[in-house]
C-alpha cells in the first residue's frame, strides 16, 4: 500500500461518508412514493452559498449570521447534502395539514415564490426531513460533525446545485474538532 497522507485520508473518508448519507437518505422509509432529489456540495459550492445567504441580510438575519459559517465551512474543507422535493402532494391523502381541504385544490394553486417556494405538502415536507435525518445519523455514526441547515437548503436551488425542487435542506458535515 501507498504512503497516504492525512488530508487526503479524511478528505475521502468523508466524500465515501456523503455517498453512504445518500444512500441512508434515499432508502429512509417514507410515506410512500419516492420522489425526493439529492445532490452533494463541496467547497467551492459554500462559498456562493455564502453569497447569496449575504444578499438576503436585510430579509433575515438568520441568513446573514449562516453567510459567515459557510464560508468557515468552505475554508476547512466542508460537504452538504442537498435533500429537496416539489411542493405538491402525490399521496392524495386530502389530510388539510397545508392548509387546502383536498391534494388537488393544495395541487392546483399558484406557487408563492419566496425563499422557500410554497404551499407544501406536509407529507413531502416530512419525507424529506426523515431523508435528512436519516443522512444525519450516518454522518454522525461515522464521527463526522454534522449540522443540519435550513439556509443551506434554501440557497442551493437559487444557486443552481439542485435542479427541479420547490424546497430543500441541507446536511453539512466536517471532519474538523467543532461542529460546522
């Protein structure tokens, strides 16, 4: 076997830990259908997602204080796991949770476009957090440092690093001594 040095054994140590989160994300059970997007994000990708959490300041500062910890992420080597799916019901359970008395009339409304695009299927929306947590705890089972993020979601598909999603969250990792 070859010398390997430690930064390249952590650094594909924790791409092998993503590919494992995505796994976890994708075979979580769900209420049924499978019908959430992932995708992986490194460093360079945290940098324009710091970008644009800063171009949205003035809206919220939760953005804005998460702007300064992707790029502390970005600069020690960090990695994200972009779970999302389409806003609309594909269970027809007709629950109400949204907001809409049926999956059709929550279906046949007008998207409202904001930093998160809604109204959602409550359903969806929880599959994709069982993903994330699912994702979570193998990060956490490997001894990577784990956080899950909300902003990191909703600039992601602004950003373009997941396509054809209403909504989005993010499980960022690091194999640094403090969590991300």
């Amino acid at each position: 076997m070859a010398v390997t040095s430690s930064e390249d054994l952590l650094r594909g140590g924790m791409d092998r830990i993503v590919e494992l989160m995505a796994i976890a994300a994708q075979t979580v059970l769900k209420f049924g259908k499978p019908h959430i997007k992932i995708s992986a994000i490194g460093p360079a990708e945290h940098v324009d997602i710091a970008g644009y959490c800063e171009g949205l300041a003035e809206i919220s500062p939760l953005f804005y204080r998460d702007a300064k910890n992707f790029l502390h992420i970005a600069e020690r080597d960090g990695r994200s796991l972009l779970i999302g799916a389409k806003r609309k019901s594909v269970y027809n359970f007709d629950c109400g949770a949204c907001g809409f008395r049926t999956c059709k009339e929550l279906n046949k409304a007008e998207v409202v476009e904001s930093i998160i695009n809604g109204p959602c299927c409550h359903f969806v929306v929880y599959d994709v957090h069982m993903a994330a947590n699912a994702a979570a705890s193998v990060a956490w089972y490997n001894g990577l440092h784990c956080r899950v993020f909300q902003t990191v979601g909703a600039a992601a598909p602004a950003c373009g690093f997941i396509d054809d999603v209403d909504f989005c969250i993010g499980v960022t990792v690091s194999y640094e001594p403090k969590d991300p």
